[in-house]
C-alpha cells in the first residue's frame, strides 16, 4: 500500500475511508441545538446514519439523501453553518479519523503528491475536515447560495461519476496524469473514482465494491484504528488536549499521528517475534 515516490496526486473518498463515520450526518445534534434542525430531522438524521455505518449507501440511497439535506437547509445562514461545524469540529470528527488513513496520508505527502478529500458531504464539512488533517484541495457538493442563505438547490453534487469527472479538472490544471495519481473508496458508488486513476484501493469496501476491487485485482486495505489526532499529539507533546477548530491543526497534525502508528506497528512486530 505504500505509494511509490512520483508526483501526482492521492484522492481519498471521506466517510468509512478517512473517518469512521458519515460526516454529512454527524453535524446533526449541534445543528438542532442551534435552532436549524427539528427533533424529526435529527432522528431521521440518527437513522441513515446507523444504517449507513452497517450496510452503506447505493445511488438512488444518496440521490434522497441529496434531496432531503438539500430542502433540509433551505434558509440556513451559511455562516451559522460554518461556526458550528468549527465548533463541533473536534467531538463529531476528531476521534474518528482512521490511523491507516492519516498515515497514508502522510506517505502521500513526503512523496511529493497532492492530497484531496473528494466527497458528497457539502463544502461547508468537508473543508474544514480536510484542514484538520492538513489537507487544501477538496472536491465536495456545493449549495446554491444567496444573500448569505443556502436556497435548497444544489449546484454540484459530488458523486457517482461527478466525483471522477471533478478529478479529471483538477488533474488537469495541476498537469498531473490521472495514470500516475491514486484513489480510495469505500462504496461501490465511487467505482467511476477509483477506475479513473492507475492506483485505485478499496478501503473498508462493501460487498459490490469487494466483488468488483477482486475482478480488477485492485488492493483491498482495512482501516479499523479511530485515533483523536489532537489528544494523541498533546500525548506526545506532554501537553494537556486542548479544543480544535477547523484551522488549529494543520499538516503536522498527520505527520506526527503517521509517526506514531509506524512505532506502535514496529512495537507489536517485536513482541510478536
């Protein structure tokens, strides 16, 4: 699994991929304590999130999904939006980034590549998420937005083949070579995503996409280890943990998480010899 050193670009799929949860539907409990969800939408919310966890998301589960977040926030103020997801950054997404991930992360990085969160979850999430774990480049939906409110319509969603395309646009301004550049997914939904590089990894993948990653002889990893990137680097720093927000922690962040699972792997290579 470890990327051989060339330039390019790793595109990482977020929920069940990075972190150990759906991103779009965490952000449901400090929605409704700000006055934006009812009590409904937040158990509706719970919901899809469990049976998402357990049995993942077909096309026709994420286009309702789409649908009923996208007329969910029509009228939120957007910066509302933003404050909350900064605020509840750290109890909603922090302990729950893969150690796997963060480490492959990191790898992408001292190879010179480009690391982009490529996601359905809106903008407004997946942003923040990705400067936490000191990630720049996002591909994610975009609201329609006016006069500082969401209207309910959707601009882009980043999805199915949308997600490949979105890729390809951001190859090509940065001149890379999709051939050259890696992806990874959980769901069989971003199939177009991992066909349109040359190193596709299925990540914690549900059936269909376990059943296709075998036909085309991809890699299959596992990632199993949720970690609290702020309290592991506070542990190492001998320093109490202390809030994050969406711009507290920056690409140090990975790098010295990836530096700790190598010495704990190294150290159960030890003892198990």
């Amino acid at each position: 699994m470890s990327p051989a050193n060339s330039k390019g670009a790793a595109f990482f799929d977020l929920d069940k991929t990075v972190i150990a949860t759906s991103s779009a539907l965490a952000f449901g409990r400090p929605l409704y304590h700000g006055g934006l969800m009812g009590r409904r939408d937040v158990l509706k919310a719970a919901y899809a999130q469990l049976a998402y966890l357990i049995a993942g998301a077909d096309e026709d589960q994420m286009a309702r999904t789409r649908d009923y977040l996208a007329q969910l926030c029509r009228g939120w103020e957007v910066d509302q939006v933003r404050q909350i997801v900064a605020e509840t950054l750290g109890e909603l997404i922090d302990p729950y980034v893969y150690a796997e991930a963060a480490e492959l992360i990191a790898e992408h990085r001292a190879a010179g590549r480009d690391v982009v969160l490529v996601s359905a979850s809106g903008e407004e999430m997946v942003r923040p998420i990705g400067l936490l774990l000191g990630i720049d480049d996002v591909i994610a939906t975009r609201m329609v937005i006016q006069d500082g409110r969401y209207t309910g319509d959707v601009e882009f969603f980043a999805a199915g083949p949308a997600k490949a395309e979105a890729m390809a646009e951001f190859a090509a301004r940065r001149g890379y070579d999709l051939a050259d550049c890696y992806a990874y997914s959980d769901s069989v939904t971003d199939l177009p995503m991992l066909e349109a590089v040359g190193h596709p990894t299925a990540v914690n993948p549900d059936r269909a996409l376990r059943k296709a990653a075998v036909e085309r002889d991809w890699p299959i990893a596992v990632f199993k280890y949720p970690i609290s990137l702020r309290r592991r680097i506070a542990a190492l720093r001998g320093k109490p943990a202390i809030p994050v927000t969406a711009i507290t922690v920056a690409g140090a962040a990975t790098a010295v998480v990836a530096l700790w699972w190598l010495s704990r792997k190294r150290k159960r290579s030890r003892l198990a010899a």
